[in-house]
C-alpha cells in the first residue's frame, strides 16, 4: 500500500507553516512534524499539544483522511493546559 500524502496548513503557538502527512495515519502524527518545523518543539512531548479546528479540539486517534479537510483549512496546534507552557 503506498503513502498517500496530503500538505497541511498549521499555526503552532502562532508560527505558520505547511506540513507534508500521510493521511492514512491518525491526526496525532501531524504534532511532532508541525513543533518540528516551527521550532517549537523544545521541552514538549506530542502528548503536550492538542490539534484544533475552529475552535474546537480534534481527535487526535482519528485518521487525517477521515477528515476530509478542504483546501484552506488551518488546524491550529497549541499547548494544553497543563501542558508545560
């Protein structure tokens, strides 16, 4: 089965990037990509972040196809509370 990827709009503690994923993996994947590319990784585990979308936070088990994100869409990725930040 091949990799199907998708790019992805993200704002992580307010720095934007693009992220490249494959959308047959759960949404949770994105993290450790999006701090990375944003240099906000520093002293946080994925377990310290939730994903958001309008607002709302995202489960982070489901797969990134099952959401059928259309163009445009910007998930937001911030620290929990609690998190450490």
């Amino acid at each position: 089965m091949s990799e199907a990827k998708t790019s992805i709009a993200v704002v992580v503690n307010g720095v934007h990037a693009d992220v490249t994923v494959n959308v047959n993996a759960p949404l949770r994947t994105i993290i450790p990509t999006a701090t990375h590319d944003t240099d906000q990784d520093r002293g946080h585990t994925p377990n310290d972040w939730e994903v958001k979308l309008n607002g709302q936070p995202l489960d982070l088990d489901k797969k990134i196809e099952d959401y059928a994100f259309p163009p445009g869409t910007v998930l937001y990725i911030d620290l929990r509370a609690g998190g450490g930040g």
